[in-house]
C-alpha cells in the first residue's frame, strides 16, 4: 500500500516540476518568454538574448475616426455597394484558409524580431507580416466569404489601391470576376460596421478613381508602417535617425508577408519584404558594429535565423562581427549553421564566405 500511494505521488510532482523549470528558464529571457538555443550557446558560450531589436512600433497616433467620419466620406459614392447579404462562413477570420502544418515554421525567436504594433486610435489594425489578422479594438474581425480575405490581403499590400481590372486578374479570373469583387467588398463592409459599430452604408473599401482602396483614416496596416520605416532609414541624414528607423522596420517584420498563403500574386512581394527586412539588418548591424558590436550580433544572429536563413552576405558580416569579438568558437559555430542551412536548399558555402571564415579562424 505504501508503495502505490509512493508511486502516485511521484507521478503527481514530476508534471509539476517540469512545468516549474520551464517556467523559471522561461523567467530569465526578454519578454518572459523562452527562444531557442542561440547560435553561440551550442560552443558552450552564454546564450546571447535579442533585446536590443525589439521595439514598440507604435508611431504617431492618428486622430480617432469616428463612424460619423466614415460616413460622411461613404456619401461620396454610397450608391455603388448593395447592403450586405447573409453568408454561408467556409473559414472564419483574416487569417489564411490553410492548416497549422502548412504555415511555414518559424523560429520561436521570430517574437523578437517584432511584435505587431500598436494601431492609431479608432483605426483597424492589419497585420500581414506574418500569419495575416484583422482585428478592431483588440477583436479580431472574421469573414464568412474567402473572397473576402483575398481582396483584404491584396489592398493590404497594395497600399494606392488596386484597379476591379487588375484585382480581376490578380484574383479571381473569368466572367465571375465581378461578382466575386462586389461580394468581397460587401462582405469587407458588413463585417468592419459589425465591428466598429457602424450603421448600413457606411464604406470600408473606397473607389479612388478607378481603384478600390482601403482608406488609411480607418485602416493601419504593418506593412504601410514597414515601408515607410524602410524609406525614411534611405532618406535620414543622420546615423541616429537612421538606426531609430530601421529599427522599426525590423519589429514590424512579424515573419513573411502572408504567411501560409501559396498565391502566386504573393510570391514576389513576400520576397520583396523579405530583402528589404535583410537589408535593414545589415544596415542597422554595420552602423551600430563600432560603436556597439554586441548590439550588432544580436540583430546579425536575429535575421538569419528569421529573416533570411540563406544569406551569406547576413552570415559572413555575423562571423566577421564575432570575429572581431574574439569569440571564435561562435565563428566556427556559425560557418557549421551556414552549411547545415544551404544544404537545406542543395546548397554549399561559397568560395568567398570559405575565404571569411578561414581569415577569421586562422
């Protein structure tokens, strides 16, 4: 008796203890929350956190758009939309009709390399770097009609708008195309007025001249933020300014642009999101290396794991920072990832970031 009342006892506090590990490792990284192993820590070295990324990318906050605004902006053109029907909903939310096994897997550590943003006031905040969202006042906004997400994701992304000719040919082509786009937008509305409160007839898709836009007085979206972030890091005259604004780009960079969605429309826009982020890095990491060459590994080691795993240019500027550091072990550490990533894709380190790494270890 006294054995099995042991036994049970045993099996009750080793769920516990564990739980309380995880719990306690997880209390010793940034933000409370427990990343993968870092690219040094395998060398036995002290695993380096990426704090020095992460950053609220709130910006300036917009004056809040009341229901009255969006309707006197609807009256312009409030003939055009029929009022919303009810809808047979196929997948709920913004988010992609795909499984959790189709999203491409990203690392833990992606947390740090941003954590959305915070939307202006009384606006919508659209996140389609990374898994896409829709959300209003900390809610997310569902759609009952797929057309629906499409369309939102194709002016998410498409922030001058997009003509009913080329969302047709982009989206949905054959004599339907019509059809398709008057029930996407229908849908868009009916659930944004849902969500704000609004009454029928107030618009959330608007016609710019030909094109169908999402307004920015009642939608904030990510990747508006990370383009403009990305653009004044091109245009600042002063290294400080500079660094602040590709910082912001790097915490807006949530993972890939629509990711887990396959459309071929998305492909070239994801990888031009994906170069733009990795050369913020660089930058970021080659302005911050004299000054503070920790702070640049931590963004170096942060982009190839999260950004852009196969790039040598990333790599040999994180083994030359290391280097610089004295920390060969990570050198060598991160040539062997370097390696272990290209043959991910049938491919082998180049000849010059063989010549890197043989000058760093010599």
């Amino acid at each position: 008796m006294l054995m099995v009342l042991t036994t049970a006892l045993i099996g009750r506090l080793r769920p516990w203890s564990a739980q309380a590990g995880a719990s306690s490792f997880a209390a010793r990284l940034p933000g409370g929350a427990a990343g993968p192993r870092g690219i040094d820590g395998r060398n036995g070295e002290e695993i380096e956190a990426f704090p020095a990324v992460v950053l609220s990318s709130a910006g300036v906050q917009a004056p809040t758009v009341t229901c009255g605004m969006a309707e006197s902006v609807a009256k312009r053109d409030r003939g055009e939309h029929l009022a919303a029907t009810p809808s047979q909903p196929d997948q709920p939310g913004f988010r992609s009709a795909v499984s959790e096994a189709e999203v491409p897997r990203v690392s833990s550590a992606s947390a740090r390399v941003g954590s959305g943003f915070v939307a202006a006031a009384g606006k919508a905040k659209v996140e389609v770097l990374g898994v896409p969202r829709l959300s209003y006042g900390g809610a997310e906004v569902c759609f009952g009609r797929a057309e629906a997400r499409e369309l939102l994701a194709l002016l998410a992304v498409s922030r001058d708008g997009v003509s009913a000719e080329g969302i047709a040919e982009t989206l949905w082509l054959g004599e339907v195309a019509g059809r398709r786009l008057d029930s996407a937008v229908r849908e868009i509305n009916r659930a944004m007025r849902q969500a704000v409160g609004c009454a029928a007839g107030v618009r959330f898709v608007l016609k710019s001249g030909e094109r169908r836009v999402l307004p920015a007085a009642s939608f904030d979206a990510d990747f508006w933020r990370f383009e403009d972030a990305c653009k004044r890091a091109s245009i600042a005259d002063e290294d400080a300014v500079r660094v602040a604004a590709l910082q912001e780009a790097l915490a807006l960079y949530r993972g890939p642009l629509l990711a887990g969605r396959d459309d071929l429309w998305v492909l070239p826009s994801r990888q031009a999101a994906q170069r733009q982020a990795a050369d913020a890095a660089e930058r970021m990491a080659e302005l911050v290396r004299a000054d503070d060459p920790g702070r640049a590994v931590d963004v170096l080691r942060l982009a190839v794991e999260c950004i852009d795993p196969y790039s040598e240019t990333l790599w040999c500027l994180l083994m030359s920072v290391q280097g610089e550091l004295g920390r060969l072990p990570a050198v060598r550490r991160s040539f062997e990832l370097l390696r272990e990533r290209l043959a991910e894709i049938d491919a082998v380190p180049s000849p010059q970031a063989r010549q890197v790494y043989e000058r760093l270890v010599r």
